[in-house]
C-alpha cells in the first residue's frame, strides 16, 4: 500500500505541478533568448531596446521634483520664450529700418523688448551661475554632444543678436531704452561697419529662430518618441 500510495502521489505530483512549472519556466527562457538575440552587436533592435531601456531609466527618474529646474529658472525661461515670439512678430511686422530717422511703432517696441530680453538673459546668467541645474538626461554620447551644442549656441546667439541690434540702432542715432523706459548708453559703431552690423544683426537672428526650431523638435522628440516627461523639467 505504501508503495502503490507513493507512486500515485508521485504520478499526481507531476501532473499537478509539471505543467505549471513549464508554463512559467520556457517562456522566461524564450523572453530572455529574445533580449540576447536582439542586444546582439549590429541585430535591427538593438538601438530600439536600447533606446527603451533609456527611456524607462529616464521616466523614473524624473518622477523625481530634483530633476526640475526651480522656480526662478522657469519663470525667466518662459518669459525668454514670451519676449522671444513678441520679438520676432514686431520684427516681421516692422517697416525697414533704414527709412526712419527714429524708431516708432512697431520699431520703437522692437527695441524696447530687445533690450528687455537681453536684461532677462543677463539675469538668467546670473542666476544659472548661483544655482547648479538638475541632473542631466541620460543620453548617447551623440545625442548628448548635439543638445549641449545646440544649448550653447542658443545662449551664444540669445546675447550676440540684442548686442548687434544695440550696436545698429547706437549707429542710425536711435535713443535705445531699456523696456521701452530707461534709457541706455549708446554704443560706439566704427563708421565702416555700420553697413554691416544691421545684416548681421538679421542673419544672426535667422541662426537664432533655427536653433529654436530645433530646440523646440528635440523637446517634441523626447516627449512624444521617447516618452521620458522631459518637457517637465521646465514647467
């Protein structure tokens, strides 16, 4: 009886959990021979796993508050973004400077928000030098090149392109004031740039409104492809 009771205990044992045990067992083996197999040097899903594995590691990191930058480096960003468009708009809508003597109307705000972004930038200098920013997203060492150069351009372009229109409505003999309100030095123009100074002051805000554009489609990239909430940074 002993034996007949162990061998029937035996035979439902290993009808009972066998089939559960093989369940749960092949298809963790079938996942992970899959992940090898495409992790594999030059496989076509290499840079996607990849890829996903960043953006997992990214999404939960960020649901950290640390990783946002704080409130004075939102605030002055957002306000950039809001002189930046009132900016290019009275630009497009301006009539052509060399035909005025003084600027009025839309002229007159062109410069007096001109001046207003670069004293917001001045300060978002400043208060970048007294803070350390959050953390940043990890990337591919491309990836990463690419968005500090496109970052430093930025800065690079956000202080050259006020200072070329300073230094071009400082050469017509334009009263330039701070907000429209204050008033500010007058910049010395060497007569033999004089010329120029006003096309590079265009081109360079061409580069500007570009690097934007380009800015503006990584943000888009990161929140809509790779879904890493990296929008949320700045807001």
């Amino acid at each position: 009886m002993t034996g007949r009771y162990s061998s029937a205990a035996s035979r439902a044992f290993r009808r009972d959990y066998r089939p559960a045990a093989r369940l749960d067992f092949f298809p963790v083996c079938e996942r992970a021979g899959q992940f090898l197999w495409n992790s594999r040097p030059g496989a076509p899903h290499f840079l996607v796993s990849n890829i996903r594995a960043m953006n997992t590691q990214s999404a939960v990191s960020f649901r950290d508050a640390s990783d946002r930058y704080d409130v004075r480096s939102r605030l002055l960003h957002w306000l950039s973004v809001m002189l930046l468009i009132a900016q290019f708009s009275l630009g497009w809508l301006m009539p052509d400077a060399d035909s005025m003597k003084t600027p009025t109307g839309f002229a007159a705000w062109h410069v007096g928000v001109g001046t207003s972004l670069l004293a917001v930038f001045a300060a978002r200098l400043a208060w970048a030098a007294l803070r350390r920013p959050p953390e940043p997203v990890d990337q591919h060492g491309a990836l990463r090149f690419l968005a500090t150069a496109v970052h430093l351009s930025l800065y690079t372009l956000l202080l050259i392109v006020p200072i070329l229109g300073w230094l071009n409505a400082s050469g017509r003999g334009w009263i330039v004031k701070l907000a429209g309100v204050w008033d500010m030095p007058q910049l010395v123009t060497p007569e033999s740039l004089g010329a120029s100074i006003g096309e590079w002051h265009s081109a360079s805000a061409t580069a500007l409104l570009i690097l934007i554009g380009l800015h503006v489609f990584a943000v888009l990239v990161h929140q809509i492809g790779f879904k890493d909430r990296l929008l949320r940074r700045m807001l």
